[in-house]
C-alpha cells in the first residue's frame, strides 16, 4: 500500500506556472486523494479514530522526501545535506500538515471530493489560514 501511495505522490511539490492556490487541480495533486478514498477502508481502519500512527508518520515520511526531491531537482547545484535549515522545516511542516488534513477527511468519512481536497489543501498552504475564505 505505501508502495503505491509513494508511486502516486511523485508529483506533490513539482513546480508549477501559476504560484496561487487551485481552481482546476492538475490530476498528480488530486490522485493521492483519489487512491486514499479507493482504498477507504484499509485508511479507515490505519489512519482513522484509533489507527496507526506508525503509517500516518510513514506516509509524512515519503511526502516530506518527495518535497526534498522536487526541491533538488529545482535547485539542481545543491546536495539534500545544503537544502537550508528553513526549507526543511517547510517540507517537514507541509507534510505533516498534508496527512493530518488526510487523516481528518478520512475521520470525516470523505465529506469532500478528491478535487475539493486538492483544492483545499492548496489554498491552505499557498495562502496561508489566515487567508482562507470558505463558502459554506
């Protein structure tokens, strides 16, 4: 299973033209949703009330190195050892953030679409809470 989540998340953290959050989420941000709500009731089971935690921190684990990545192949003059102090907490922070907001929808028995997700999660972390208008 964290195979194939690995495999889906190749494409968090890629650059892309536009720096504001989505309105139409290319498919390599909206798939990681995709694959969790195909595959519910193993997540339920792991990353609901009473999962367990070890796979949540395995999954930040994979999302914080694929930043890593995506950031090295961006900056390709630099080692992973000379990503600054202050990216690494981003990339750790943005992961951690991004299985929380996950574990909560799964909590929340999939209340939202994998595109709603998306779009939120971007929204969240490109523009900041404070910044967040949400219809109700």
């Amino acid at each position: 299973m964290l195979e194939q989540f690995n495999s889906i998340i190749k494409k968090l953290g890629t650059v892309r033209e536009a720096s504001g959050p989505f309105i139409d989420p290319p498919s390599g941000y909206v798939r990681p949703f995709e694959y969790v709500l195909e595959q519910k009731h193993f997540f339920k089971r792991l990353l609901g009330f009473g999962g367990d935690t070890n796979l949540s921190l395995q999954m930040t684990e994979l999302i914080n190195q694929q930043l890593i990545n995506a950031y090295l192949i961006n900056h390709q003059q630099i080692t992973s050892a000379d990503i600054p102090v202050k990216h690494q907490y981003l990339f750790a922070y943005l992961s951690s953030a991004y299985v929380g907001t996950m574990q909560f929808w799964i909590q929340r028995d999939f209340d939202l679409s994998p595109a709603e997700m998306a779009i939120l999660f971007s929204q969240i972390s490109r523009l900041g809470s404070a910044h967040i208008t949400i219809p109700v």
